[in-house]
C-alpha cells in the first residue's frame, strides 16, 4: 500500500521505514539561500488579491538544535563524522554548518532503507551543492557517485557582478555497482533529423540510409563475411546472415549505386523508430513550471512533472517502491503514481499532505489507493496536535474540508482562517468563511462569524470546533436562516466539531466538484512506451 506520512521525515525514517525496502529516493530538500518560501494561491474571485502561506521557511540558524543535531552526527562516529568535523573547522558554528547537520542524519537514515540495487536523487541549488556532495561521498562511498545532473531551470536574466545563475544541481549515488539503471534517450534536434532523414517513403516516413557493412576501421569478423545476394563486402557485413536476411525480407535492405559505379547495400532507419541518443547529464529539454503550466499548482518549488518521470524511469522498474522525504506538493508522488511504482511520502505540514492528496483525487480520479499515517485519527490526537502546534491543527482542520487557509499579519487575520470558492452554473463566484477554534467557545464568537460572513458577502460560514457547540450557540446558527443553491437550502452558519470531522460529517453545501478553492491538477495521462522492432542501433560493434 503506497504511504503518506505527516512528520518529521527523520523520525518516520527511524520509526516506519525498514531497512533496504526502497528502490528509489528522490529528495528536493530546502535549500540553505536565506529565502523565506510561501504558497501563493492564487484567488478565484477575479481579483488580483492573494493569500500566502507560509509552508516552511528556508533558513537555517545554528542554535542549540543545530548543535544537537551536529553532536549526533559526530558521535556516531565514521567518515561522516569526520566529514562533519572538517567542515565545522571550515565553516566554524554558521548557518550552513546547521543545514549540514540537519541533513546528515536524514542522508544517513536514506542510505539505510534504500535496496543494494537502489538509487538516490538529491536535488539541491549552487548554494550547497558541494557541500552536500561531500556528505553524500562520506555516507555512500565516492566511488557510487554516479552523476552530477545539471537541469536548465529557467531562461536566461540578470544577476548583479555574476553570471546568470539558471541552474539546479541533482546530485545522483548509487548504494552498490548493481544499481537499477534503464537507459534514457532524448530526442535528436531539429538540425540533426534535416541534415539526417532527410528521406521519405511512399507514405511519408522520414528515413535515412544506414551502412550495414563493415569498415576497415572495425578490422575483420570471419562471421561476418559471407557472401550474400551476389555481394560479398571488403570487411564483411554488420550483422549475420540470418539478421540480414529479415531485413531484407521486410525490405529494409536497399541497393545504391556507388561512386564507382558499384552496387552498395544499405539499412533503411525510420525516424520514428528510433530511440534517439543516450541522455547526457546536462538536462535543458525540460521546461520549468511557469506560470502558464497546465501542471502549476501554485507550490513555489514545485518541479515539473517530466522531470521526475525521467529520474522514475532511469532508475526503478514497475512495481518498485519510490520514496520522497521532502514531498511537498507530491510531484514525485504523482510521476510514481502515474509509472506504476510503490510511493512512500513524508512532509512535516498539513498543508503539504492536503496538497497532495487534492492532486491524487484530480489526477487519479480516485485510483490512487493510498493510507495517511501521523495525521489526528481520534479526538485526543487532533487535541495534542493543537497543543503542540497551533498553525498545522489550524491547517489540518481546513484540510479535511477542502479549505483553502489564510494567513495575515498576526492579529489581522479579521476572523478568517480559511475559505472555500465555489460556483453554481454562472460566473459568480461564492465562498464559505471558515473559523477554527481549538480552544473553548461563546455563542459570542458564533456571533463574530456571522458579523464576518455579512461583510465579506459569504454564503455560509462555518465554525470548527473541538468543543461542542452549546444550545445558545445552535439557536445562533439557526436564527442566521439559508442559503439556497440549486441543490437546496444550506444552512447559512453552521459549526463543526472535530469528533464530527474524524466521523465523516461535512459542511452542508453544493457539491463538491462546484469548489474552485485549488488550482486542479491535470489528469494524468498513462506513458507509452516506444521500443525500436530493429535488430540492431546505431553502435557500430553491433551484430
């Protein structure tokens, strides 16, 4: 069963992730440039207002948990260790020694689960790419070091004093030399399919015309050489006679003449079975998530889906399992789902897993079978979760009824934690107002939504709850009267508790598939893979 956990990736890692059980690993952590990431949603309203969330914030302090978590590290002794060491003598008690030290021990957990034949993908900026390099050489061994991937992340601009930065790096190990690894083709440019095939058949084919002898270069083959059809090549053929005979009798064996005037046999290729060249390590052929992506979900890190694919396929077989710590959105997620492997996912926000699952449900239409592990399943959960952190119970809450959250300067909020947009079969667009409460309520507070609900022109508000609403507060809600919707009446206020949540009660409203609260993502169309019926490439040593 594929698994989406929330927490803390090191302690899910410790706690549920056996040892040697994942093919592939996949990370995109934060990266150390001092930069502050939020969700920016964009509104449904037609206005060209935003509401930002903040989904974690990409800098790393060295406090007294960043020396904890170096300490750790150090004390487990090892070339990681001493890896740690020379760079604390390097880099002395910096912000970039704490994210070193919070990444360590994830990589060193990653390495564990990982199979004898599994991969990891750690995708990083130039900020720390070489630092984290070094890491991954003390934890994986230097000689599993398989590539340095350069993905062209974003046209050409201007950078003060320096040149373009447009690049990410994706840093790629192997566990052991018996790694996983399924070749990748990119596809041959337009100048080489005009300078190349530059042929058509009677249908319309691009073809070009192959040599299928050998050349004095490749030295003689004594299988090789044999006479065929009244022609026996100086160096022999490329092929045995019995290959040779197919391709003549599905007539791909065409006869040329020569600038001697001679007869001269050649192999006709189709452009279009062909595989293309072997995939270099600098990746330029896959576009960013911009703003105009099908894809965009609005997650400012997001990575293209392509981009995982391509990582996906390289490296594990259908069926195998795929893990992403760092999920955020879930791109690794979905290019799994979509490929036919196993999923295991970790993100430490709510937000994140309520991303996700909203971009299953759209892509997958349902198929997606997955559990979510760490989120609040009693009533005692979601109140601890509440006590421990206030933003994630907030965000959680929203997230089990498709709320988008709202988050302003603090003590602006102005009675609003999350919203909900939705048509009924016009142009206009209508939102619920939603208020999360963990702590005790009033009927005053009832009364607060409903005074927000009046001045925000809302439909219908709702109050989520861990107390149980009192009578004061239901006559309240009742006295606030109806929407009507061409599905029928809502009640115009109305509160929620949290038991009701866990037991699958939901806000009375039009139906869910009105909500335009999240961008949607596409649906995922399934990969068809081509494969070349020749019977041999374009190597020269073939035969």
């Amino acid at each position: 069963m594929n698994q989406l956990y929330y927490g803390d990736n090191l302690d899910v890692l410790r706690r549920h992730i056996t040892d040697e059980s994942v093919d592939l690993v996949y990370l995109d952590p934060p990266f150390n440039s001092n930069a502050s990431y939020n969700i920016l949603f964009g509104e449904q309203d037609g206005t060209k207002a935003a509401s930002q969330i903040k989904a974690f914030e990409d800098t790393w302090e060295w406090n007294q948990e960043a020396a904890r978590a170096y300490e750790g590290i150090v004390e487990s002794g090892g070339r990681i260790s001493q890896a740690m060491q020379a760079f604390r003598a390097l880099l002395g008690d910096s912000d970039m020694l704490a994210y070193l030290a919070m990444m360590a021990p994830r990589l060193v957990e990653l390495r564990r689960v990982l199979k004898q034949t599994g991969s990891l993908y750690l995708h990083c900026d130039t900020t720390a790419s070489h630092y984290l390099k070094l890491v991954l050489d003390a934890i994986f061994g230097p000689a599993n070091f398989r590539n340095e991937i350069i993905w062209k992340r974003t046209s050409s601009h201007n950078d003060a004093r320096r040149f373009a930065q447009i690049n990410d790096c994706i840093l790629y190990y192997a566990k052991t030399k018996d790694c996983t690894w399924n070749p990748q083709f990119s596809a041959p440019s337009e100048h080489y399919i005009s300078s190349h095939y530059n042929q058509k058949d009677k249908n319309g084919r691009l073809y070009r015309l192959h040599c299928i002898t050998r050349s004095a270069s490749m030295g003689p083959r004594p299988n090789l050489a044999y006479e065929y059809d009244g022609y026996t090549p100086e160096w022999g053929w490329r092929t045995v006679r019995e290959k040779l005979e197919a391709i003549d009798k599905d007539g791909r064996l065409v006869w040329v003449k020569g600038r001697k005037g001679n007869r001269m046999p050649y192999l006709v290729r189709y452009l279009d079975e062909q595989e293309g060249s072997s995939m270099a390590a600098l990746w330029d052929d896959i576009a960013p998530v911009n703003s105009q992506a099908q894809e965009r979900l609005g997650y400012p890190t997001q990575k293209p889906e392509a981009l995982l694919e391509r990582i996906i396929a390289a490296s594990s077989n259908e069926g195998d399992t795929v893990l992403d710590p760092f999920c955020g959105c879930g791109t690794a997620i979905a290019a799994a789902q979509k490929l036919n492997r196993q999923w295991i996912g970790i993100d430490i926000t709510n937000l994140a897993i309520t991303l996700i699952r909203g971009r299953l449900t759209d892509a997958f239409a349902g198929a997606a079978a997955y559990e979510v592990i760490g989120e609040p399943v009693s009533l005692q959960d979601a109140k601890n979760l509440a006590r421990d952190d206030p933003y994630q119970f907030q965000w959680w809450a929203l997230g089990w009824v498709g709320a988008r959250p709202v988050e302003e300067k603090k003590g602006a909020d102005r009675g609003i934690d999350g919203r909900i947009y939705f048509h009924v079969g016009d142009n206009k667009t209508r939102q619920i107002i939603l208020s999360v409460k963990a702590g005790h309520v009033t009927v005053s507070q009832v009364r607060d939504l409903r005074g927000v609900i009046d001045r925000e022109h809302a439909e219908i508000g709702v109050l989520l709850s861990m107390e149980e609403p009192t009578a004061p507060m239901r006559k309240e809600c009742a006295s606030a009267g109806f929407y009507a919707s061409p599905w029928g009446k809502h009640a115009r206020l109305q509160i929620l508790t949290i038991e009701d949540l866990l037991t699958g009660k939901t806000i009375d409203r039009p139906p869910a598939q009105t909500s335009v609260t999240f961008k949607r993502a596409p649906k995922a169309q399934p990969m068809v893979r081509e494969t070349s019926p020749m019977p041999f490439g374009e190597s020269e040593d073939s035969n």
